[in-house]
C-alpha cells in the first residue's frame, strides 16, 4: 500500500510523453514494474543505477526505485515523482530510505499495483480537462437517438474537436453501419469486453475505426450483445481522459453496463417524438434514467400532434428543454447517398452546432 510523504507531484501537461524510468538490479521486481508499465501503455527506460546522463533522472516523468537501489540513488538530484518501491511488507527502514532520496512516497507491491498503474498512466497520457461525455437515449423506439448521437459527433469532429463516438446499444444495428463504415478496420466492443482497470486512452483512440474525422466504438457483426459493466466503466474513463468531447448512444433499458455509463455522463438527451404515446414512453425511460443521472434534458424532435409545442413535452415530462428538432426532408436519403447525420446542411446540423456551442463555451455544459 501506499504511505505518502509529499503531496507534491511531477508537472503532467496534455499530450502523450515518455514513459517511467526504473531503477532496480531485483528482476523479479523488474518484471513486475514492466508488466505494469505495460498495462498502463507505457514504455520504461531501465537502469540499475542513477544514469550518467543528468537528463535522465531529472527529465523523465516519474521515477520508480526499487528499494534494492535506494543506496545507490542517495546523491541524485532531488526532484518530484520519485517513487520507492519493493515487496516487503515489514521493513522498518523503507521510511529512512525514502526520506534518503527525497522520495515522494513508499509503495508495496503487489497491494499498490493498482495505484501504480494509474500513475503511469497519467504521466504518459497526461493530464488535462476530461472529455465533455453526452449521452443520447430515445425516449421511445425510432425516437432518433442514434442519428442524433452520429449528428452531434459529426459536428463535434469536422470543426477540430477530438471525438469519440461511443456506441452503447448492441441491439440497434451498429452505428458503423449509420455512418457508412461497416467495413472499417478497427477494434469494436467484443474487444473489449474482458477489459477491467485502467485501459490506456492512446491506445484505445488509436485501435478505434476514424470515420468522418472522428474514432467509433461500435459493434461487429457476431452475436455479442452484452457490455460487462467492469468494460464499460474502464473503456468510457480511458475516452474521457483523452479529452475534447464524447458522445454514447444508450439504449432505453437499463442495466449494469447503462447505469455504469450513465455515471460518467455530463449530460443526458432525452430524444422525444412531439406525440402523447412518445410522451408516455418517455416518461417511464426518464424515471428509470433518472435515478443515476442527474442531468437529463430533452430534445423534442418535430413534427407535433395537434396542440402540442416542445416546451409542453418538457414540462410534462419536468425535465429541461435542450432544444427541438425539427423534422428534415431528405435526411434518410442524404444518409444512403454516403453523407453521415449532421454532414449535410439542414435542422440537424444546425442542431447540433447551436448545442456544442453552448456546451463548450467555457468548458461548461449549461
């Protein structure tokens, strides 16, 4: 476990950087910190002892010395994000040999590999502002969720933002498919569904499908339709450390894996058709959505029954208005001529860049 001395860690700033340096002549030890090191998708510089060149130890992001090479790291500068680490549980001079160094706190393997691999992973990732994660789920079948979720990426991605697209609903066809790239190499959900821990951000964007200047996780063509909450929780926070926005399409039905991405939303649309019996739909999708997700507003989708407006469907369904969506000639047959939702002209598009405009001035979401 770990005890900590210093609440002082190495500077981290956005963007992908060099990995750990070790220092250990214990190579059962060694074999951990790199099993480690690789979990977290980093790239260690090994060495038995404090390098000759000076750049070495005060230049790399973190520092992990094993507590065989305490000794030999007494006369190096002293700096942030040095870590001591070894196996013995009981040794009473781990604290004189981490003080000897300057160390910023004691590790004890295997209890502290969790922490560890965190560690890593925010010094080669980086760490910056998370990702802005919306969910979009329909209010009932055919609502549109999923068009405006592949919308609202779109828009996201064509004017620079990094984008992920995440596609939580393994019974709605693929959302590939909806943006015209079924055939695109990448990983997809039944990749990742043995995942558990910190999965590496960089590694994950850059495994995914780029369709449209945006990466997809979807789902391939097998029989897999189940997301183990343990994935969903591992794979949404690697996405939303790499930053700019994340948009997941959920399904109306709640379970494990939903309720563990609907934790890490921001915000959730609720898409709803302007008519009574969608209303009704809604409204029981809302109660049950609600209970884990606390921001939840409505988009009220165009044409309306007879005496109904938008802001009569929020305020009967008490939630929010995000905006209406108005109907659009022509969208399914722009989709089958290969251009994606939110990618041509039109209510869509200017949808959802009235949305992130709003949503990203000042990095908020009101």
């Amino acid at each position: 476990m770990a005890g900590s001395i210093t609440s002082q860690r190495p500077p981290v700033v956005e963007g992908r950087r060099d990995g750990p340096l070790i220092v250990t002549e214990d190579m059962e030890l060694l074999d951990d910190l790199l099993r480690l090191c690789a979990a977290a998708g980093a790239e260690p510089d090994v060495h038995h002892s404090v390098p000759e060149q000076r750049g070495s130890w005060e230049g790399a992001p973190l520092v992990l010395v094993g507590d065989d090479a305490a000794a030999r790291c007494r006369g190096a500068t002293r700096r942030r994000g040095v870590l001591l680490v070894g196996r013995d549980q009981d040794d009473p001079d781990v604290w004189r040999r981490a003080v000897e160094i300057g160390a910023d706190c004691v590790l004890r393997l295997p209890d502290a590999e969790g922490w560890l691999v965190d560690r890593i992973a925010d010094v080669v990732e980086g760490v910056g502002r998370p990702a802005l994660t919306v969910g979009v789920i329909g209010g009932r079948g055919g609502a549109g969720a999923s068009t405006l979720a592949c919308a609202l990426a779109v828009t996201a991605a064509r004017v620079g933002r990094r984008t992920m697209l995440v596609d939580g609903d393994p019974l709605g066809g693929g959302l590939d498919v909806l943006l015209g790239g079924e055939q695109a190499e990448g990983r997809r959900w039944p990749d990742f569904a043995a995942s558990k821990g910190r999965v590496a951000g960089g590694a994950l964007e850059e495994s995914l499908p780029q369709l449209h200047a945006l990466r997809l996780l979807s789902w391939d063509r097998g029989d897999s339709v189940v997301i183990p909450p343990e994935a969903m929780r591992s794979v949404l926070a690697a996405a939303r450390r790499r930053g700019g926005v994340v948009v997941v399409d959920l399904p109306r039905r709640v379970d494990e894996g939903v309720a563990e991405a609907l934790a890490q939303l921001d915000l959730g649309l609720l898409v709803v058709p302007g008519e009574l019996r969608a209303v009704a739909a809604a409204n029981r999708v809302a109660s049950t959505v609600g209970m884990v997700l606390q921001d939840l507003r409505v988009v009220v989708r165009g044409p309306f029954a007879a005496g109904l407006d938008e802001q009569w469907v929020a305020d009967a369904l008490g939630l929010p208005l995000a905006g209406e969506l108005p109907a659009e000639a022509g969208l399914l047959i722009a989709q089958d001529g290969g251009t994606p939702p939110g990618g041509a002209r039109g209510p869509l598009a200017r949808f959802c860049t009235a949305f992130w405009e709003r949503a990203l001035a000042g990095g908020g979401v009101s």
